[in-house]
C-alpha cells in the first residue's frame, strides 16, 4: 500500500516554515554583525525586539543587556544598542548624518485623507530644518515665559480643586490630578485657554485614552515597522476608514479649538485670525493672514495637534517621579521643604511662585534633574541609521544603513559619571566640578532628544514643574502610606523625543487640614484604584500584563 501523500496545505505549511527558516538565517548572517553579542535568537528575527517591548520592561532589560554584553548589543538582525556615551554627538549631531529610522513616521497625523509629518516624525533633516523655522520662535524661553500668568491660573485652580478635596474630607487621585494640571497647562499656552481637565475632573472627551492607544500601537509597531504597513499604514485602511479628523479625539479636538478661536472654511482653510496674543495659535495664525507662504493652515494644524499630543505625558511622567523619589527618600523631602519654608519666610516667595523664584532653590533643581534621570521619559532606544560611509564602533564595523542608537535609561546609569547611579542623590548636581557636572549634563540632556531633535517643547516642561513642585510642597505634606511597596513600571514608547512609560498604582490616601505645627494624624486612610499614565511628551493603555504597580501616599494639606 503506498504511504499517503501529503496534501496541499502540508506541503504549503512547509514551503512557509522553510522560507522563515531562511530568512531567520538571512538576517544572522547578511548584516556582518555576528561579531557583536546579545540575545541569541535577536539576531534571527525582530519578534525578540517587539516581545521585550511589548512585555514592558525594555528600559530595564536595556540596562541589564550592557551590563552583561559591554557597550554594544545586538537587539535585532540589523539593530545595534550603543552605550557608550561619546557617541551621542555623533548619532545625534546638528548635521544629521545619522538619520532617523522607519520607527518615527509611524506617529503622524492624517487631515483630509493626507500624513502629515511633524517635527518629531519626519525623517528628512531638511524639511525638519523648515518646518522648525516656522515655529522655533515660539517656544523659545522668553516667549514661554510670557506665558506664566497663564500657568500660575492652572495653578491655582490645582490647588483649588486640591483644598476641595480637603475640605469635603474626601480621597484624592493625585497622579491623575497631575496629568490635568500638564493638560491645561499646553491648553493655556497652546491656544490661551484650558482643556478643561481640571475643571471638570476628567479626562475630556477622551483625549488622554487616545493618546494611549496611539502611542501604545507606535510603539509596539515601531519595532516592525512592516507591521505598519500591513495596518495602519495601508493604503487601503485610508481609503475605506473615515477620515482622522473625524475619529482622533487630538484631531478633533484640535479643529475644535482653532474654531473657538478663528474661523474656517467649509474646505478647512483658516481665513480670519485674532490679533497677535501670547499663545501659539495666535501667533502662527497671524503669520498665516500676513504671510500664507510661510505658515499655512496646515502648518498650525500638524503643529498644534502635535502639542496637544505630546505636550502632558512626559511632564506627568517626570512631576510623579518627583513626587515618588522625594517620598521614597525622606531626608531629600525635608531638605527641599526646608528650603522653599526658608525661602518663604525671607519674603523670597510670592503668592504663587514665579519661575524667577524658583531659580533661587538650587536644590530644587537638583531634585528635578535627579528625578528625570533616574526615571527617564524616553524608554527606548533613540533610533538612527549609519550613513553611507558606514562607522566603526569600539573595533566592530557598521555598515551603511545598520540602525543604531542609545536608550537613555542606559546612560542614566552609567556608573562612570553617576557613581551609585542606582540612587536618588540631589546632590550630585551641586557638588559636581565644573568638568564632571558638564559631562553630567551632556548625558542628562540626551533625556530630551538631542542635537537639532532636541524636545522643542522640553523648555514650557521644566517651566510648569520648576514652579509646581514647591507650590505644592509648600502647601501640602505627601507621604507614603506603604512605604514597603515598591512601584513597577511598564514601558512602551512616546513622542517628541520622550518615551512613554506606563505606571499603574495602587493609592491609599487622604488630604486632610492641617495647622502649622500640624503632625501626622493616625486619621483613617481610604483606598481606590488608580491606574496613572506616566508620561514626557506621552501616555499608553498598558494591557492586563501592566497592572503591576502597587504604591500610597498620604497627602495633607497646610494652611
């Protein structure tokens, strides 16, 4: 009896496993990487890439993998992690000869069925060169600066809502109340009112669930760009799918606002501005009616929708870091209490405090850099192809078109320039010499992008935290209720140069009054879920596997 044949599917089945099988051996060997160490099966295939991402933890494993490989690893069959910090100027140079990878455009808008790359997203240095021409202007400092009443009217409702709360005796949300406070501050500056967040409570009209499904699909599909362009990306998707500005709540809600504040064609052409104000879509809007050639309307959209997209997450990010590191180290939260309390005894302190002010507490701002350097916005490796020419890297050569890169959570704990790197010590930043604290700051500054990719938007972010921090520790006493439970953290990716990175906790608190010699009452503690997106440009909807973190805090109010 002769033996069965194998059937059609089989023999296809095969054909499929065997082409992967070549592929998968393709990509170990084409590259002329097999020199350069790391996980094993990531130099057959990106699946080890997109599943170290997708489980959240790539930041930490990043830093394990140099400590166990050296200064260069394969993560993928054609993608080399550097940690060698004397390459940050050259892959992130002025001139770009490094350019940026497929991973970017992935985040771009679409309006009127056509992708609109911003600055964050375009790969081309040139058109990145103009495009940042029409907008450098507004954020720079004094122009942001300009905008400090507008901060300090987010500040105050902050701590309106905050002493609500206190005096109804109620639990209070602080990280999601953070998260509105960054919101209705890019609202103020972007287009001279509030989103709405903290007035409301809430989360308005979606928008912080947008961002987070955005971002979490970018991130996830920036580790196979292909993927995108099977999804997303397909050509098909645009033609059957409803328009974006119909369905993303940023876009809509962007549209929504011009319109609240200028009018627009039925075809979507801005054709009346207000007089020139201080926020940004008054002033490119008056460039616009002045001069069509050099802002178009959609120009001031793409811009605009990029700040509203990327302006909260990583200010969220690094303001709860700072709130959690404090909380965690006890004699750095009595040290810098103390010193805003002297500052404001001397009169050095207005009602609510000005960024002038703020300058005059050097530990706050050893707090600040501390707190953003050991809890980074940018999670991931800040992508970039090797030009034509090709590099040499530590004795291994990289030809044209390898991806490489740096995560700055790898630099951030380089042991080199940050001795104990693991530990939250503000004062590093001040006792530092001149020489190392100029190497500190070259590797702390890579936390924002760099060269001309540096965060444009990274300048208002330290302006809102420099000024909110010692409002609210003035004003109120923050401590942790669990002080055994660690938070856990789950990365995926960001935007405008800054990660996203997702920090799902557990709160136990309550703000309750306090008199001036007030000390911490044994009051009985309410408990709630909070699930906080933390976030520098950013935030994701981490799935059922990020639900990890478990941290309290106990937050008292003072008069």
């Amino acid at each position: 009896m002769a033996p069965p044949q194998p059937s059609i599917g089989e023999l296809s089945l095969l054909a499929i496993l065997v082409v992967m099988v070549l592929i998968a051996v393709r990509n170990k060997f084409q590259s002329r990487l097999n020199s350069i160490p790391g996980p094993p099966i990531a130099a057959y295939t990106k699946l080890w890439r997109l599943y170290n991402v997708w489980k959240g933890s790539a930041h930490l494993d990043a830093i394990k993998l140099h400590k166990k490989y050296g200064d260069l690893v394969r993560i993928a069959p054609n993608v080399v992690s550097v940690a060698d910090p004397k390459w940050i100027t050259v892959f992130y140079g002025v001139k770009e000869d490094y350019t940026k990878t497929a991973f970017y455009p992935i985040q771009s808008i679409s309006w009127k069925r056509r992708v609109e790359l911003n600055l964050f997203s375009t790969r081309d240095p040139e058109h990145h060169r103009i495009e940042k021409r029409k907008v450098g202007n507004a954020y720079s400092f004094p122009k942001l600066l300009e905008s400090e009443d507008a901060i300090d009217s987010c500040i105050g409702l902050f701590m309106d809502k905050l002493d609500a709360f206190a005096n109804r005796d109620e639990s209070v949300d602080l990280s999601v109340w953070l998260q509105y406070y960054a919101f209705d501050v890019v609202g103020e500056v972007t287009f001279a009112s509030k989103l709405g967040f903290l007035d409301q409570g809430k989360d308005v009209d979606g928008m912080i669930k947008a961002i987070e499904g955005m971002l979490t699909y970018a991130s996830l599909c920036g580790q196979v760009p292909e993927l995108h362009s099977l999804l997303l990306g397909n050509p098909l998707f645009t033609k059957v799918m409803p328009a974006m500005e119909t369905w993303n709540q940023v876009l809509v809600f962007t549209l929504k606002a011009i319109n609240n504040r200028a009018s627009i064609q039925h075809n979507g052409e801005l054709i009346n501005a207000d007089h020139e104000g201080r926020d940004m879509l008054s002033r490119w809007a008056c460039v616009k009616s002045s001069n069509p050639d050099k802002m178009s309307t959609r120009d001031i959209v793409v811009h605009l929708s990029g700040n509203v997209f990327a302006g909260s997450d990583t200010t969220a990010i690094a303001l709860r870091a700072v709130i959690y590191f404090l909380c965690r180290n006890p004699d750095c939260m009595r040290k810098l209490v103390g010193d805003i309390d002297a500052a404001d005894r001397e009169g050095k302190l207005s009602r609510l405090i000005t960024y002038k002010e703020t300058c005059q507490l050097p530990y706050l701002n050893g707090v600040l850099k501390e707190s953003i350097r050991l809890h980074s916005s940018v999670g991931l490796l800040m992508e970039r192809h090797v030009p034509k020419q090709g590099v040499e890297i530590n004795g291994h050569y990289l030809k044209a078109g390898t991806i490489v890169g740096i995560n700055p959570w790898v630099t951030n704990h380089n042991e080199d320039v940050f001795p104990q790197a693991s530990s939250f010590k503000p004062e590093r930043w001040l006792e530092a010499s001149r020489g190392q604290l100029r190497g500190m700051d070259d590797l702390w500054e890579l936390n924002f992008g760099g060269g001309s990719r540096k965060c444009i938007g990274r300048q208002i972010s330290w302006i809102e935290m420099m000024k909110v921090i010692p409002e609210l520790l003035r004003r109120y006493d923050v401590e942790l209720t669990h002080s055994e439970k660690e938070w856990r953290v789950v990365n995926h990716c960001p935007l405008g140069s800054l990660c996203v990175i997702y920090l799902c906790e557990l709160w136990w608190g309550e703000i309750m009054e306090k008199s001036p010699d007030f000390r911490p009452s044994s009051s009985r503690l309410h408990s709630f879920f909070v699930y906080t997106i933390i976030i520098i440009y950013s935030g994701f909807p981490p799935s059922n596997h990020g639900f990890r973190g478990v941290v309290g805090y106990h937050v008292s109010l003072t008069h």
